[in-house]
C-alpha cells in the first residue's frame, strides 16, 4: 500500500497540476481508503485558494507555510498512532 508520505507528494503534484494520470490514479485509491489524506487534501486545495485570492504578498508567502506544517505534524502524529 502507497504511504500517506508519497500520497503527500502526489498530491502536492496534482495541487501543482504537475501529476501524471498515473499518479492521479495512485493518488485516488489512496485517497478512497485513508481519511487522513483526504482531510490534508481538501485543507491543502482550501489553501491554494486562499494563495489564489490573497491581495498581498506577504501574506501569501508565510500564512501557507505555517498551516503546511501543522497539517504534515498532524499527519505525523496520526501515521505513528495509526492500526
Ligand atoms: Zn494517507
């Protein structure tokens, strides 16, 4: 089974629209069995939203970054707890 690493990577494609229909199809059926990615994928697409319609710069370059982190510390603690 994929790990919810390389679906991170995938997906960060697929935000890029940078992702192969091969990595698109790795990244669905992953998505299809693991909540935790499918809750990091809608946050990471709220985020790029947020990117696309912020007004200022600066904001766009840091805000980002730190919600990235929390969401990945999140998704580390849940893949240490996990079955
Ligand atoms: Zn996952």
């Amino acid at each position: 089974m994929m790990s919810c690493a390389r679906a991170g990577q995938l997906l960060e494609g697929q935000i890029n629209q940078d992702l192969s229909w091969t990595g698109l199809l790795e990244l669905r059926a992953h998505l299809v069995i693991c909540s935790i990615c499918r809750t990091y994928r809608r946050q990471a697409l709220e985020i790029r939203r947020l990117v696309r319609t912020a007004q200022r710069p600066d904001q766009t370059l840091k805000m980002p970054e730190i919600v990235k982190t929390r969401i990945a510390r999140r998704i580390a603690e849940a893949t240490e707890l996990g079955p």
